[in-house]
C-alpha cells in the first residue's frame, strides 16, 4: 500500500519560510522512481496562503522565470513526495494571445481565435528538483489525467488543448516528448508586450496536447455568419478562392515550416496536382511563375516529406476517432527511376546491384471495415546503398534496427501513436507476408492496450515445448466455418468469388533459433484454404498469424474478412503509380522526390477516398466532394443546359465524372474504378474553369437565356 503525503506536516513545517530549501539529498537524488514513494499532485486551493508561499518561494529559488506573475485564469499545483516531501511545482494559466505555429496548427481564424482562445490553456510553469528517470512524464501524465476538470470546476470552461514554450537554450523538452507532447514549431524570440519588435528573448520550442479528440474542430467553430476559412471581412474573390482550395488546406493547411508562405504554396500545388493528377509539374501549374514557385518549394530544405505529411497524419487520426474498429494496412512499393539515372540518393531496387533502380516506399493507409480509406498513417521511403547491397550473410547477426525489415515495426509504433490519440478506437495493424516477424508479435503483445496485428504467414513455425509446427496443427483441427470472399482482377485473372474453409487455434510460438534468449509468443493462428479448384487462378490459402483474440468462429471469419481489406492498399499503389504518374518526376535528387511524392500520395488517396465514398455512401449530396462550379459544370456538359437547381447525389457525381474518363455506366460494369477518376478528374477541371469563366462574365448558352455572374441557375 503506497504511502500518502503528509501535506500537514509539510505545511506547518514551511509556514515560517517563505522562501524553502530542499535538502542537497534530494536536489542531488539519483534514484528510481518508485524510491521516490507516492508521488502526490496537489491543487493550490483559493486562499490556501501556505500552500501558496511554498510554491512560491520554490519557484522563486528553483526556477529560472520565478514564481511570476502568470497571466490570466491559473491553476498551480505543487508536487510531492512520500519519502522526500515537496520535489517540485506545476501552474497552468491562459494561452498566448497570438502564436503563429499554433494558430496555423489549429487551423484558426481571427474570429474562431478570438471565440476559442480560453479553451487553451499555456503550462507556464513546470519544476522538479531532483533529476529521477521518467519522473517528469510521470508528473506530466498525472496533471494532464485531472487538469481538464479541475479548470472547469474552478472556472467553467472546458479546455481542449494545452500549450507549453520550452527555453531552447536551457532544455531540450524530452520529458514533453516523453509525455507524447507535440512539438509544432519555435516562437521569434518576441515577448508578450513586444508591440515594436524590439526586444529580443530567447527563441523557445512550442509544444501542445490535445485534451480531446476532436480538438481542432471544437477550436476552430466559429459564430454564425464567420467564414470558416476566413474572416467574416473577406472579399467575393478571396472567399471563391478558399471555398476552391477547402479539401487541401483541410489536410495540408497545417503544416508546419516556419514560413506560412510554404504551407500556403503547399496548399496551392496540392490543389493543382489533384486537378490535373496525371500532369507533369509544369502542366499541373499552369503557368510559369507557379512553375519556379513549386520547383522552390519542392527542393527547399525545410518542405521534408514528413512535414508535408504530418498535417495529413492528423487529419486521419480525426477521421479514426470516430469508428469502433480501424484497418491499417501497411505494404511496401518499389519505385523505378532507372529512366532517370543521374537522380541522386536513388539506388537499387530489384535483386542485383545492376539493376534497376529508384527508391523503395513502405507505407501504411488506414481503412474502415468497409473498405474506405481514411488516410495515410506512415510513410517511409529510402534509397538503398549500392556498397551495402546483397550482402545477405551479414543480415543474420545484425540487431532487427539496423535491417530494412525494421520499417515494419517502425510503422506499428506510429500506428501506437494514433492509438493513444483514439482510445475508444481498436487499431489492427495488417500486413503481407513479409510482415511475418517474431519481432512484431513480440512487440504487439508488450501492451494490452496497443494496437493489434494480423499477419499472413510465412514462416514455418515450431510450436513452443511441442513437437509440431503451427500450421500442421491447424490443419488437424475441425472445419470451423465456410467463408465466400471477392478475389479481385489480377494480372490477367478476371475477379471471382472464392469458398473458404475456416480453421483456427490458439498457439504457443518457439522463439527463432537466433532469438533463443527471447520468451515464447501466445498467438491466434487461422487458415483459410479454398476448396473449389478454379481453372483461372492459384487456390487460395491464407495463414494468418493475429494477437487479435479468435476463440469463436465468427471470431475466425472476422479476421479473414479483416485480412481481405488489405487489398485496398495494392490499389492505392496502382492510384498512386498509374493516376499520379510519380515515376516521371524528374526532380535531380531524391529529396525533391520525396516531398513531391508526399503531395501525390495525398492526392492519390483524396481520389481513392472519393471512388469508395461514392460506392459506400452513394446517397450523400455532392457538395461534401465536389465545388458547387464543378457539379453545375458536369450537368451543363453532359445535358447542354445551365439551369440546375438541385444537387446530385455523390454516386451521380462520382459516376458523372468517370464518364468523363472513360466510365460506361453500364449494368455489367458495376461501380467506376481510381482510373476512370483520376481520368474524369482531369478533364472536369478544365470544365469546370470554363464554366466559371462563362457563367461569371454573363455569356449565355447558345440555347438559354444569360446567367448572372455569380455561378448560380440563372
């Protein structure tokens, strides 16, 4: 039974100084941190004196900014040990006013800034004297469990979000890193009061933590009447203009280089891009000042892949918050740029030094139990080294960090990642063969809470104190179900259905023989295995390795129908290849690369999404994909009129736009593919920019009476 703090006793023994002195033991302690005893979180009370000449006088003698004064609303909270007495002090008081990376990380607006600011609050003040390993997350998690009530039962308001600014020049803030605080960005070295940009403070390192899920879009609601993406003084132009560019600066607008000119030119080449997904750079922008301002901003050393990317990240964990179980699928893709060898940082990518080469890409893609994409969770992308490369016998001795195959793990910790941000949400980390990793398992099964793994099987595994291998076993066991699943196209092998005989059980995994110090992993082993010999096409046979619990047959038939979802992520590589033509890029570097290849992986999973959505949800209106131009622009091409006053569906709309990639629309040809999308995509957006243009000038169709200049049904 841990001990409780004798708040008491610390009490009545400060009372006469103001100012008080912690022992060198404890200012110099090197210990664990279950030494320290119970370590206990104390809220300073209104008109509690003592408890507040304590943290006082601690802050004053201890801190390097004193004890204040803190700014607004506050909250302080000393710190204590059972064994050791006070070690330390928190305060949490009101947000900056203005902070230009966290404002563009929320996404705010002047007028949703000004409406929402008190729900941010600023952690000010953080001390701790004794310097114990993990002591500082510790505290920091413990304040984040009770911060959000305790300020809403003094003041009544409920924060969604909590800021920190971290001295640069004193701290490296790797106890908030620790405690899974963000960092997004440093400050300009101004002050509060700096109104004439003349005194100088050191340059501080912004971190934040959402207190809710949905953080940004609680903090970026605005009054009635305010522009989401603007304020409520913008003009008709800018307003069209933020409308046009609403899907990428959704996903993109937060991205954080230190210069807003780059996420905006972010913005702007993402929209280009899917407007004209099959285009090279120069034709995706249209003219030449776009053109040098993209090749800018593609080889500029601060637009790195993954902070292009990290905006898009967010934005999917938004998404996942909000669905009981979520798919994340991860597979990995060679990319050839043999046609363009003099590309630096680009090596091989097939089975010998000498042959092609490009760059290797492992990412993984969030799905819906229903097959919609959710986004981009982790991307990875690397050029092999030619020195290093089929050096195949030293693989063996090397620790799994040092090997490519770590890029699995790699992705199942940001999978981790997005799993503490949605805890109501179960997170299934699906892979290929090649993900079969005693290594993962073992990494899986480390945390109860974590994300689980499903894995089709390669290895042929022993079982733990048996004489029998995994599959073998499962192969004696009783037919538990019968499966019917949708092999899709491959190659030339038309799409079909498949039988599927269900087996399972549950399995103790032997450690590999060069892992002998590792323990013995508790799995769920299922095989599926079709029955009906096809003359098109190899059997199927799926042995699936899951931490995921299988003790029922609808247990059994619901990972198999898991497993089948991964197929979603062969097709966004063919979206991704085929639509966004990302092997054509000619940048010089793989740097260059990379950060373009970011933006077509946004792009391309925007017309994945777009294709399932309508299929899914065919009934949604339009308007939740398309712009109200783009829409009336598909009904005026298709029927030669300009008077629509409804809405189509989204399916309709879908639909309407394959056609204009090629999309018959037939009964045997069911539901329109990514290619038929990403070619109608291209089309409609000249379309849809005549449309505006006719429509806005009042030049009528040759059959009906002039529209108005704003676009509308005349």
């Amino acid at each position: 039974m841990p001990q409780t703090v004798r708040r008491d006793l610390f009490v009545r023994k400060t009372q006469a100084q103001p100012t008080p002195d912690v022992p060198l033991e404890v200012r110099g302690l090197n210990c664990s941190l279950r030494e320290l005893g119970a370590i206990e979180i104390i809220p300073i009370q209104s008109g509690d004196r003592a408890a507040s000449r304590i943290w006082n006088g601690l802050m004053d003698r201890y801190h390097y900014l004193g004890s204040g004064p803190l700014c607004g609303a506050q909250k302080r909270y000393l710190i204590a040990s059972s064994v050791y007495g006070w070690i330390g002090g928190l305060a949490c008081s009101a947000a900056a006013w203005r902070s230009t990376p966290r404002d563009q990380w929320i996404g705010w607006t002047d007028q949703a800034r000004v409406t929402n600011l008190p729900k941010v609050l600023c952690n000010s003040r953080f001390l701790l004297i004794p310097r114990v390993r993990n002591l500082a997350s510790y505290v920091l998690a413990r304040c984040i469990e009770r911060i959000r009530d305790d300020w809403q039962a003094q003041y009544g308001i409920d924060p969604v979000l909590i800021e920190t600014y971290v001295n640069k020049d004193l701290h490296h803030g790797t106890c908030y890193q620790a405690a899974n605080w963000r960092h997004i960005g440093v400050t300009k070295g101004r002050g509060r009061m700096d109104r004439d940009r003349d005194k100088q403070v050191p340059v501080k390192d912004i971190y934040v933590f959402p207190l809710a899920t949905d953080v940004r879009r609680i903090l970026c609601e605005a009054p009635d009447g305010a522009d989401s993406v603007g304020t409520d003084k913008q003009t008709p132009k800018k307003k069209a203009q933020s409308r046009d560019e609403s899907w990428a600066e959704d996903e993109l607008g937060r991205a954080q280089f230190g210069d807003y000119r780059l996420t905006k030119r972010l913005v702007t080449l993402a929209k280009d891009m899917y407007a004209r997904p099959q285009a090279n750079i120069p034709q995706a922008c249209q003219c030449r000042a776009k053109t040098k301002a993209a090749y800018r901003f593609l080889s500029h050393k601060k637009t790195t892949m993954e902070k292009i990317l990290q905006p898009h990240y967010d934005r999917t964990v938004e998404r996942i918050a909000h669905l009981p179980v979520v798919l994340a699928a991860q597979d990995s893709s060679a990319l050839n740029y043999s046609a363009h060898p003099a590309t630096q940082g680009i090596g091989p990518i097939g089975g010998s030094a000498d042959g092609p080469i490009g760059l290797i890409l492992h990412d993984t893609m969030a799905f819906s139990l229903e097959g919609t994409p959710l986004g981009l969770l982790d991307v990875q992308c690397w050029g092999r080294d030619p020195k290093t490369f089929g050096k195949r016998k030293d693989r063996a001795k090397k620790p799994i960090e040092e090997k490519e195959s770590y890029k699995w793990l790699k992705s199942f910790h940001q999978v981790a990642w997005a799993q503490k941000q949605c805890p109501d949400t179960v997170l299934v980390s699906v892979g290929d063969r090649e993900a079969d990793l005693y290594d993962l398992f073992e990494l899986a099964l480390e945390d109860p809470k974590g994300p689980k793994v499903l894995v089709r099987a390669m290895q042929k595994r022993p079982l733990y104190e048996e004489d029998d291998y995994v599959w073998d076993k499962v192969a004696r066991q009783k037919i538990a179900s019968n499966l019917t699943v949708q092999v899709p196209r491959k190659g030339k092998n038309p799409p079909r259905e498949a039988e599927l005989e269900i087996r399972f059980a549950e399995v103790k995994l032997r450690p590999p023989d060069l892992k002998r110090n590792k323990p013995p992993l508790t799995v769920w082993a299922i095989l599926a295995r079709e029955t009906q010999l096809s003359a098109r096409g190899k059997p199927i046979q799926w042995k699936l390795l899951t931490t995921c619990e299988v003790r029922t047959a609808e247990q059994a038939v619901e990972k198999v129908l898991w497993y089948s979802r991964r197929w979603g992520i062969e097709v966004y590589h063919r979206t991704l290849k085929s639509g966004c033509k990302i092997k054509e890029r000619q940048l010089g570097a793989a740097e260059g690369i990379e950060s373009c290849l970011a933006i077509d992986m946004v792009v391309a999973w925007r017309i994945f999404h777009l294709t399932m959505l309508g299929r899914k949800t065919p009934d949604l209106p339009c308007s939740v994909f398309f712009e109200e131009h783009e829409w009336k622009a598909l009904y005026a091409y298709w029927n030669h009129d300009t008077a629509r006053t409804e809405q189509p569906t989204l399916r309709k709309a879908v639909r309407t736009t394959a056609r204009l990639g090629g999309f018959l629309g037939r009964k045997s040809d069911g539901e329109p593919g990514t290619k038929s999308m990403w070619l109608g995509l291209q089309r409609l957006d000249d379309l849809a920019a005549m449309y505006r243009i006719m429509t806005q000038i009042g030049v009528p169709h040759p059959q009906n009476p002039p529209v108005s200049s704003d676009p509308g049904y005349g």
